[in-house]
C-alpha cells in the first residue's frame, strides 16, 4: 500500500506541474487533470487487481491435484504471468504442477480466477468485444485508447477477441437449446401469456472475400456472386393495440437470429427460439414475410397452425411492378395503380388477375402476356397470405418492418462499410453477437447464467 501511495503522490505532483504550465491555453489544464485523474484511478486500481492476485492466487484446500486423465501430478514450482485486464497488464506468481504420465502442466491458480490460456479478464473481453462488433476494428483501437486507456499494438487482438468471445457465445446458446429440448431447463413463464406472436424472417446479402462466393451464381454483370445471404429471424409479442386499433408492439420483447446457415439449418435455429421463447403458448401466431418461397416453405413446415402474412409494402412493390409492365395499355397508369391496391387492400386478389387479365394481353406480341404471367404468379401464389382487411380488423401488423431493420443493424451497419470483405468464420461469431446484444441476451455472451425467457418479455 505504501508503494501505491508513493505512485499516486508522484503523479499528483506531476500532473499539477504541467497543469500549472497550462493556465494560459484556455481549456488544456482542465484536461491534464482529467488525464491524471483517470491515470492515476487506474493505477490504483491495477495495483489492487496484483495485490488481489497475489492474496488469494491459490484455491483453499487444494491438496494434490490430478490431470484430466486423473493422474497424481506433482508441484514444480511457480511460475510467472501477465493477463490483461481492464485497466492494464497485470502479473502475478502461482505453483505450477506438473503430469509426468501425460507431461502436460498447469496452474490451479489460472482456474480459480477463471483465466484460460488467453489470459484476458472478462472485463478486458468486454471492452474489446463491445467495441469491435459495433466499429472497424482500427477505429475500435482508436476509440478504446482514448476512452479507457488502453493502448492496443495492433487492432488484430480485437478481431481474435470477437471472434472468441462470439463462438463461446454460440456455444452457450446451443447446449442451453440442448437443455431446453431435453427439459432440464424450464421456461420462465409470464402470466397471462401475450394474445398474438410474431415470427418474421428475411434476409439480406454479406459482401464477401472471393474464396468465399467461388462458383456462386450472382446478380452481377459478370454473373459471380460477391455476397452470401444471412438469413435474419425475428420474433416478438403483441398484447396491446392503440384506441384506433393498430397494433403495438410489446415492449423489449424482440429476440433475434442471424446465420449464414443454409434454409433447414435456419430452421433448426427458428424452431429453437421458438420453443425457447415459449411461443407455443400463443393463442394467435403470424408468421410475416416477403414473397421469397424459402421463407414459406419453412413456415408451411414448422408453423402450419399461424396465419401466414405477405409484407404489405412488398406487395404494393410488386403491383407497381406490374403497372410498369402494362402502362403501354392503360390511359391512366395512376388512376389504375390506386385501383388495384383498393383491390388489395380488401384482399381482393382474384380481382387483381382478374383485372390485368382483361387487357386482352394475348393479342400484343413480344413476351408482354409471359412477362405479366409471371408477374400475377406472385398474386396467385400468395392470395390467402393477402387478406389484408382482415389482419387489419383484427389488429394485426402487415409489415415486414421490424425485420427489415433488423438487416440494417445486426448486418449492414457493422458489415457493408466501404471496402468491406469477410470470411464466414469472421462475421458469423460478430453476428451471433449483435443479434444477442439486441436480444437482451448479455448473459449467455458472459456466461452469467442462463435466463429462458418470458414470452412478454425481451430474450
């Protein structure tokens, strides 16, 4: 302690010294303070975590430990460590046994303090984590040195510390699905269970390194694919409308996914949140998407009890899409645009391939009547996912939105940056991270425990 107060006497005199020197730049001595301030509180504080260290380096009652094969090892001395920690590097000294059956050798110590191999404090993990799966990772050093002074020699510690902090987090999630399936963890019900629930999916494109979209067709004039789909997930409760009938979202009660797996591995990962955000207990599932037929197809399968719900801004995408196809035909294109959506509004759909079908299409040449086939396809295809007047009576939403925005800031925001390439294994771990953040899911990143959550409330 003695050491420590030497250590903070010496900074106090430093920094008043250049503080004295500064009072007549407006604004800088105020500013060596606060950097005093924050050195010299890290300091002590970095002092503390040593003399921690060194006070209980050593699990009580330990007697001869054994390896993981349960052989008897034998002490051998100690031996020095660096971690890194919060507030700095930290060292301190522990015994250091050794197996001569299996010549491997470890530190009882480095488990009681709950240091792996890496040798970084959860609060170290944290600040990098947190930084790097919101920003570049060069910005990330930038921002981690100014906001808590930790000097970083390459923003590489950064990418490997997401990277592991995330497939720990994956991890975590799939032996707490395990458990949830074979019922040696429970729900945390919450009483009355929510009236609607909402299942809505989509996905959206990851620019990537070539090695990874090799012999992938794409849409690209060179007909190469430089993306890879992340297929997005999206699930929330609804118990509550406005006076004026719309409805209302409850609450922190949005849970995510995000995966570069395949269609049926999606699904596995949707039926898994389903079950474990207790979704069976709603009385009025809905299942929201656009007209891509993956997506139906995986509802058709895993949720043939939901009203199944086309966006409805998609579909009005796709009558303007149509208009465009005939507008040669029609006198007014506008007049006849509003009165298809008035159509489809009353989810009037035979009407609409009713309507288009009269322009007597057959006799014009070219491929106008394939064209325009093609496009009432997606009408015909989807007319019961299209009532649209009834969803609305009955309070529901019609949107894809929450889903949508969910593309935007689990993959574009952090993903799609200027100049931008990821492998899989570099973006999934990030990835699986922001959909948890989001999600309300900070537990299962940090192993704190397991919370399955409430139906009404935030995964």
């Amino acid at each position: 302690m003695a050491a420590i107060r030497e250590a903070v006497t010496a900074d106090v005199e430093r920094y008043v010294s250049q503080a004295a020197g500064a009072w007549g730049l407006p604004g800088q001595a105020l500013a060596l303070v606060e950097a005093a301030a924050r050195d010299t509180a890290n300091r002590i504080g970095l002092a503390m975590i040593q003399l921690t260290l060194q006070a209980g380096g050593e699990p009580a009652g330990i007697g001869r430990p054994g390896c993981a094969q349960g052989h008897l090892a034998r002490q051998v001395g100690t031996r020095p460590r660096t971690i890194r920690t919060a507030l700095g590097p930290a060292s301190y000294a522990r015994t250091w046994w050794h197996c001569g059956t299996c010549h491997t050798g470890w530190a009882p110590a480095d488990q009681w303090w709950g240091l792996d191999r890496v040798g970084h404090t959860t609060g170290y993990d944290k600040i990098l984590t947190l930084a790097g799966v919101d920003h570049p990772y060069r910005a990330s050093a930038a921002l981690i040195g100014e906001l808590c002074g930790i000097d970083l020699a390459s923003p590489a510690s950064i990418a490997r510390t997401t990277r592991r902090v995330g497939a720990a987090a994956q991890a975590r999630c799939e032996a707490e699905t395990a458990a949830i399936n074979n019922g040696t963890l429970s729900y945390a019900w919450a009483e009355p269970a929510p009236e609607v629930g909402y299942i809505l999916i989509d996905g959206t494109g990851a620019p990537m390194v070539p090695a990874e979209t090799a012999g992938r067709p794409g849409k690209g004039p060179d007909g190469r694919s430089r993306t890879r789909e992340v297929k997005i997930g999206c699930l929330f409760t609804q118990a509550t409308a406005t006076p004026d009938g719309k409805p209302v979202r409850d609450e922190q009660s949005a849970s995510y996914l995000a995966t570069f797996e395949a269609a049926d591995g999606f699904a596995d990962q949707l039926r898994d949140e389903h079950r474990r955000r207790g979704f069976s207990r709603i009385r009025q599932p809905i299942v929201i998407g656009d007209g891509a037929k993956w997506i139906w197809k995986i509802a058709e399968r895993l949720f043939p009890e939901a009203t199944h719900i086309v966006d409805y801004w998609h579909a009005c995408e796709h009558i303007h899409d149509l208009v465009k196809i005939v507008d040669h035909l029609l006198p007014d294109p506008t007049t006849f645009t509003h009165q298809l959506i008035d159509q489809l509004d009353h989810g009037n759909i035979n009407q609409i391939v009713t309507t288009i079908t009269d322009l007597n299409l057959n006799n014009y040449q070219g491929t106008l009547a394939e064209r325009t086939s093609k496009a009432l396809d997606y009408f015909t295809g989807n007319a019961h996912r299209m009532q649209y007047h009834h969803y609305r009576t009955n309070g529901w939403f019609i949107g894809s939105g929450p889903v949508e925005a969910a593309c935007k800031t689990l993959v574009t925001q952090r993903a799609k940056q200027a100049g931008m390439r990821w492998t899989i294994t570099g973006l999934d771990p990030i990835l699986t991270l922001r959909a948890l953040t989001r999600s309300h899911r900070d537990h299962t990143i940090w192993g704190s425990g397991t919370t399955p959550t409430a139906p009404t409330r935030a995964a």
